[in-house]
C-alpha cells in the first residue's frame, strides 16, 4: 500500500484542523473586542486567550492623517508574573494595576466564551 495517500489524507487533516482552529479564534478574539463596549467606527479590536499562556490585545484604526495604525499587546502569564509585549518590543512585567485590569478582562471574556458552551 502506497504512504502517499496517508501522508495527503493527514495533512488534508492538520489543514482543517489548523484552519477550525483559526476559525474558532478569530470568533472569540471578535466577541472578545467587544466586552469593552463598542468599537469605533472604523476601528478593529480583538481580545483573546491564543493559549494556555498567551493573551492577545489587538486595535487597528486610521488616525486624523488616514494613515493606519496598529497596536497589539501580547501577554505571556507565568505562575509568578505577568509579561508584556507591545509592538513587537521586548517583553516587560506588567504592573499592578495593569495586572488587575487584565485579569478583570479575562474573566469577563471567559464567562462571555463560557456561555457559548451552556446547553
């Protein structure tokens, strides 16, 4: 029997696995955006949980000048703190305040995700 079938039908389904997975976070990280009230005309904003670890704040909008501007802060969570990246910049503990703000945040969109899951 010949691999090539196997090997094609396998990754035909990490594809749709990659891609359901895709779906699914673009879904949540939309009704993440919202939590926060309504997004301004012609902005995008995206909140969402990427991992185990790994929180995503995402806006994009076009400034006074028409020119687009993009911010997203990533937050990697470690047992005994909290790590922030923005733009693509080094990552840097996230203070108290901040701290709360985002773990307020992340309970707000579980319970919003959670309730999508309530039969």
């Amino acid at each position: 029997m010949s691999l090539l079938p196997k090997i094609i039908s396998g990754k035909r389904a990490e594809q749709r696995r990659a891609e359901l997975y895709r779906s699914v976070i673009r879904k949540y990280a939309k009704k993440g955006g919202q939590l926060f009230g309504s997004i301004p005309e012609g902005h995008h904003r995206q909140f969402f949980c990427l991992d185990t670890h790994t929180w995503v704040w995402h806006e994009e909008w076009l400034d006074q000048t028409g020119k687009r501007q993009i911010v997203t802060t990533r937050y990697d969570v470690r047992p005994n703190f909290v790590l922030k990246s923005q733009g693509g910049n080094s990552y840097q503990r996230v203070g108290i305040e901040e701290l709360r703000n985002l773990y307020q945040a992340a309970r707000l969109y579980y319970f919003q995700i959670r309730s999508d899951f309530q039969f």
